[in-house]
C-alpha cells in the first residue's frame, strides 16, 4: 500500500488496484560505496502481487473521508488536487516506504501502549484470522498477492492451540 494512489482506490467498484510500490532504492558510486538513497515509484515484488483488493465499508468510508480532508487541505494551502496523488503521506506530505513504517508502527505501539508487532506480523495475522474464519484458500492467496496457496499457507497461516482444540 506504500504506492497507492488515489486514482487506484475504485469507490465505485469498492476495491484498491495494487499496482505500484513506492521504494527506497540506495544509490553507489562507481567503487560500489553507498553514497545515499532515493525514493521512487517502482514495480511489485511479483507478477502476483498486481491485484485487486476488496473495500469494506468501514475501510471505504475512511478512505472517503480522508480524501475529502486531503482535498480541503489542498484547497487551503493553494494546492490543485491531483488524483495520481499517494493516498498514505507522511507527516512532511511524502509517501510512505516500507522501509520506514517499522518506525511508525514503533510510535504507535508507544502511543496505545500495545505489544510488540510488525508490517510483516500485521500480514501473518490477516492470513491467520481469514484461514481461521473459513475463508477459501483460493481467495486468501489472492488477497495475498501470493502465485499458490502453498505460500500462504506456509509462510503466512499459523495455527495456534485453540484452533487444534476445535
């Protein structure tokens, strides 16, 4: 989600178009010394990774309501809006990177006093909990952006004690 933009977020069709990755890339001189980074919009980790995802009404309405702000934003500082904007900016109006929300996450664990958790960790408890609810496997691996359910499954289902209990 680092690289969504507004023009991917169909409210009509209720879905997110993932389709491009906002990245921070390191930058080397000729003898291979990095010499600093830039950030820029790139490809997806795979081919799989290019897919829809649903919207439910919830995650819509907040979406609506944060572009609505964004546009009266814009509007006050002068600013013309832009539907290739990136939904998710930072607090300087830059997209996220992936390398950086472990930062953000850090704070927000501190702010709400919340155990230890991760982007990546987020991911694996998304799989676990639709696996658990029933969701077909066919359907969470797509969600996942994932070419066979085998690496859903491996990777990301984990199944904890209550569950065998059942």
């Amino acid at each position: 989600g680092c690289g969504l933009r507004w023009v991917d977020v169909l409210f009509e069709e209720n879905f997110m178009n993932l389709c491009n990755a906002y990245k921070e890339v390191s930058l080397y001189d000729d003898d291979l010394n990095r010499i600093g980074h830039k950030r820029s919009d790139g490809e997806l980790k795979t081919n799989d990774s290019y897919r829809k995802i649903p919207m439910c009404k919830r995650l819509k309405n907040m979406l609506l309501d944060l572009k609505t702000k964004r546009k009266e934003y814009y509007s006050n500082i002068g600013k013309k809006w832009d539907e290739n904007d990136y939904v998710f900016l930072n607090q300087n109006g830059e997209p996220y990177v992936a390398e950086r929300l472990y930062d953000k996450i850090v704070n927000i664990r501190k702010k709400y006093s919340l155990e230890h958790m991760t982007v990546y960790g987020l991911r694996h408890t998304y799989a676990t909990i639709m696996s658990k609810r029933g969701m077909d496997k066919e359907v969470l691996k797509e969600l996942m952006g994932h070419a066979d359910y085998d690496t859903t499954n491996s990777y990301y289902v984990h199944i904890d004690d209550d569950w065998k209990l059942k």
